[in-house]
C-alpha cells in the first residue's frame, strides 16, 4: 500500500481511548523505533497527519478499487526524518494532546538529561538537580524509560503518573530484592 501509494482502512487501538476506531489512511512512511513499527500517514478521520503504532492494528484492508493508480500524493515538505528522532515515548497517541510530565533529575544524571536533551529544562537548582518537563503521548514506554534510571529521577507530577509508576517500581524493587537474597544464599548459605 505504501509502494504503491493506495489508501488504507484499520481499526486501531489508540493508547488514550477505551474503544477502537475505525480509520482511513494514506500511508506516508513507515518507521521502526523503540522496538515497535510505526505508520506515519494522513488520516481522513482527523483531517490531519497521525502516527500509529502497527501493534495497535486491529484489521487491515488496502483500498483495491484502481490498483494501478495512486489514491494520492505524498506531499513534498512530508519528512520521515523528522518523526526518526522522536523518543518512543513521543511517537502515536496524537488524537489527544500529549500528557506533560515533570521529572526531578538528581545530580549528576541531571548533567545526563541536559546534555543528551531530554525533555525542556523547567529548573535548575541548587543542590545539581534539574526539573524538566516532557510531552509524553505513550505512558508506558516513558515508566519504562525512567525505571532504567534507577532512581535518580522521580516522577513530580501529574499525580496519576506518579501512582503509575509506583506499581512497576515497587515490582522492579522487589525483584531486585529477591535476586540478591537469592546471590547471598549462594555465596553465604541460608541466614541463621
């Protein structure tokens, strides 16, 4: 459908609805990012250039009616490039606007955040530490992200992202926990 520039119909799973929708699409690009393939094309729906992460799909049909004719034109100033340097947790869920994040940074992996740009600096402060702040359109790939940190960033708001990550981080602590009474069992014996 790509190649040959035909339309395409799906139902999709969006990330911020509890039901899923029926689209039309000329694909523009497909791009394979953060382990997931994403659609980028404009959706008749919304009148307007979405993304959508190929999981999500539910059904797909290519427009059979003239198959030797293009059903459009991809624009010129359209640029796959653009959408390549998205973090994953920029990527689809544009039917809503994107939740804003702001994640306190501990120095020194406030230095990490800043030279590496993630998110917008919101605050610098005294003690090296940076608040900053994000456009988050998927949740689940940004409390993934921020678990890789270890903790030297913490959620500061909105609220219900805070309680989000509570689960999956009480959960990683946990195992790491049970893992190294696992490493001390072995190296030890079993505690008196």
């Amino acid at each position: 459908a790509l190649r040959a520039r035909k339309r395409v119909r799906f139902r999709y799973h969006g990330i911020h609805r509890g039901h899923p929708t029926d689209r039309d699409v000329a694909p523009y690009g497909l791009l394979f990012q953060g382990g997931r393939w994403y659609l980028i094309g404009h959706d008749a729906l919304r009148d307007d250039l979405r993304v959508f992460r190929l999981d999500r799909f539910e059904t797909l049909e290519v427009n059979k009616k003239s198959p030797k004719k293009p059903d459009y034109d991809v624009p010129p100033d359209f640029d796959l490039e653009a959408y390549r340097n998205r973090r994953p947790w920029e990527l689809g869920g544009e039917d809503e606007p994107p939740l804003e994040a702001r994640l306190l940074f501990i120095f020194p992996v406030s230095l990490w955040a800043e030279r590496n740009a993630f998110g917008r600096l919101v605050e610098e402060r005294g003690d090296g530490s940076s608040l900053r702040s994000f456009e988050v359109r998927q949740v689940e790939p940004f409390l993934r992200w921020i678990l890789t940190l270890g903790g030297d960033a913490e959620i500061v708001g909105p609220p219900e992202l805070r309680r989000e990550h509570a689960a999956p981080a009480h959960e990683a602590k946990e195992r790491q926990g049970t893992a190294m009474e696992r490493r001390r069992w072995w190296t030890h014996g079993p505690a008196s």
